[in-house]
C-alpha cells in the first residue's frame, strides 16, 4: 500500500504543479518570474546611440578585451571599476564616449547573447520535464491499475513497475529543483548588465 499511497500522492501532485499545469502566456516557460525573451540596449543604457558601437566594437581591440572581460561572471562586479578607470584613463575627451560605448556594446552582446542561451535552454528543459510528468502519470495509473485488478498481481512487472516509477519521480524531483536556481540566471545577467552599464556612462 506505501506505493499505492505514494503514486496516488504523486499524481495530485504533478496535477498541481504550477509550472507545468497553470496557463501561461508560454506554455513552455515554467519560471516564476515573467519571460523577456530578448533584451534591447535601452533596458540598460541611457548614454550616447550605440547602434554603430553595436556593429563595430568587435574591430576595437582593447575595447572588445575589456567587455569580454569584464561581462564574464567570473570576475566579481567590484573588480570592474579598477578596470573601466584604467581604460578610460588612456583616453582623450574626444574618443572617450565613442571608445566607452564601444565597451558597453560588447558587454550586451556578451551578456544578452549568454541570456538568449539560458533562456532557450530553459524552455527544453521545461518541454523535458512535461514529458517527464506524463510518464509519471502513466506509470502511477498503471501501478494503480495492477493493484486494484480482480486477478493476482503479476509480482514481476509489479515490481518493475514501482522500480521505474521511484526512480522517474526521483529525477523529475531533482530536476525540478535544479530548474529553480536555472531560473534565476536570466535575472542575475540582467543585474550584471545593468550595473556595468552604469559604471559605464558614469565614466563618460
């Protein structure tokens, strides 16, 4: 009966889950926060048009070293004003805002580019998991099936049965929570953004 009770638990629950019951606008975003699929630069920036730094900041050399640099999460956000100073210190007042600019379109194309990823990864991830939840229903009924027929249960594919469904609800589990702290990604790239972007134009 444990089983029983835990497939017939299950299956209230996966019912319930809002990430893969409630309607969304997209059905396959199970993030609580509200999906953005592609930012634009005026989320971020209110300094000069970086249209033209958008398309050439790759053929400037130590403009691009820097964004590459300092866009890489690796590099704690406190260390990127030493580098920002040490940059805009070698430039004269007429390049200042041109060079500058530059660094700030290649942080976003890092940074926006690096999100696009994540959030397509996380709209497979979520179809993944729908498949996954299906199974586990199907699983859940059967064993439910095989419990409650008339005839003596056949031990084996019982046994089975439980087996794969115990561990398909152990990786849906896992799984779900993994997708939690993926779900903050997005955001926290947003927050890196943003406040590059506004070391930047303060420097300008």
């Amino acid at each position: 009966m444990p089983v029983m009770r835990s497939a017939l638990a299950t299956l209230l629950i996966l019912s319930a889950a809002p990430a893969l019951a409630q309607p969304r606008p997209d059905p396959d975003w199970p993030c609580a926060q509200r999906k953005v699929s592609t930012l634009g630069p005026g989320a971020v920036w209110t300094g000069p048009d970086p249209t033209q730094a958008l398309a050439e900041w790759g053929n400037d050399t130590e403009a691009a070293l820097l964004a590459q640099k300092i866009a890489s999460r690796r590099l704690p956000v406190e260390e990127v004003d030493g580098l920002l100073d040490a940059f805009a210190g070698k430039l004269g007042e007429a390049e200042k805002a041109t060079r500058l600019t530059r660094v700030f379109a290649g942080v976003f194309e890092v940074l926006n580019g690096e999100r696009d990823k994540v959030v397509s990864g996380i709209g497979r991830y979520a179809r993944g998991q729908r498949v996954m939840a299906e199974r586990i229903r199907d699983e859940a009924g059967r064993i439910s099936e095989v419990k409650t027929a008339p005839d003596v249960p056949d031990t084996k594919e019982l046994a089975e049965l439980e087996t794969r469904f115990a561990w398909d609800k152990r990786i849906f589990q896992e799984r779900s929570q993994s997708l939690t702290y993926v779900c903050e990604v997005p955001t926290l790239l947003e927050q890196r953004l943003g406040i590059i972007a506004k070391k930047i134009q303060a420097r300008l």
